[in-house]
C-alpha cells in the first residue's frame, strides 16, 4: 500500500477508537477477520450458506446463492481458505458513515492472500502458482495456488446496536464472478 493510504487508514483508527470503541485494536480486528473469512470462505466451499445468517448480511447471501449454484466444483473447492494457509493480509479502505437518521456505521475492507491446491486450470487469469511441491518421488507434485479475496465487514455504532461486525462484501476475484 502506499505510504498516504497508510496513514489514512491509521487515521481511521485513531478516529475509531477516539469517537467508536476505545478499546478497538488493529490487531485484534485482523485477527477476527482472518477467522471470520477462514470460516466463510469454508462455508462457502461446502454451500452451507445457511450457517452464514449470523455472520454475512442477507443481500450478500442472496448474491451468494445464485453465484454458487452456476460455480464449477473446482472453483468452489479454491474458495476454501485455511487459516494457516493465510498468507498476507491487509487493510483495503476504510470508512465511517453517518446516514440520516444518526445511525453511525465503521466498514473496513480486508484483502486476503491464501495458497490452496484446488485443481484449477493453469489458465485461471488472477492467480499466481507458487509452489509445485515433491513428495517422495518426482511423479507426485502437487500445485498450490496463490489466490486473493476481498471481504467488507461493517458494524454499526449507534447506541444499543449489537457490537457485531458483519461482512458486507464478499469478492473472490476470477472464482466467483
């Protein structure tokens, strides 16, 4: 990221913790969203969309739903993303919006960074082969790829709202398009 949207982003933050929650950290929050897109990208893998109501807004569900009943079986398979397998994660954008009636929303948007050895094409455009590992003789390699995803997660602020943050956007890009 560049230097400028660095300190944008810590700014929001500082703002965060100062007017929202002063006990909201950085790190914590990445590591709540490392969880939270391990366990849904897993979901997502394995079509339990039902076990999702609590974490993804029903909009995105919806989306959801007719996306995957048209994805191939391996490209389902390369949504699925282990928390070890988690190899960078980052801060997207940021941002804090007030509507008209008062109601007070955070939206931070993670981008994620995974290896997976589903059986893509070698033709998928977007992702990156990273390893061909050998395991015992030279007829056995397995592919991991290098794949990203984009996941919006939002919480409102107002007074007596629920203190859960709740993804707003889902994006594994060339997978589920």
């Amino acid at each position: 990221t560049s230097p400028l949207a660095w300190l944008r982003t810590r700014f929001y933050y500082l703002l965060i913790r100062l007017y929202f929650d002063q006990e909201f950290s950085v790190e914590e929050f990445t590591r709540g969203a490392k969880q939270a897109f391990s366990v849904v990208s897993k979901l997502l893998s394995q079509r339990k969309l039902d076990l999702l109501d609590e974490l993804v807004s029903a909009e995105v569900l919806q989306v959801l739903k007719e996306k995957l009943s048209l994805l191939p079986e391996n490209h389902r398979d390369a949504l699925a993303a282990d928390i070890d397998a988690i190899m960078y994660t980052t801060e997207g954008d940021v941002r804090i919006y007030y509507d008209d009636d008062g109601i007070k929303f955070v939206s931070i948007l993670m981008r994620f960074w995974y290896l997976n050895n589903a059986n893509l094409p070698d033709e998928v455009p977007g992702e990156t082969k990273v390893f061909q590992i050998v395991f015992g003789d030279e007829s056995m390699k397995e592919k991991r790829h290098l794949l990203t995803a984009n996941y919006e997660f939002q919480r409102e602020f107002t007074e007596g709202a629920k203190p859960d943050w709740t993804i707003t956007r889902i994006e594994h890009p060339r997978l589920l398009e």
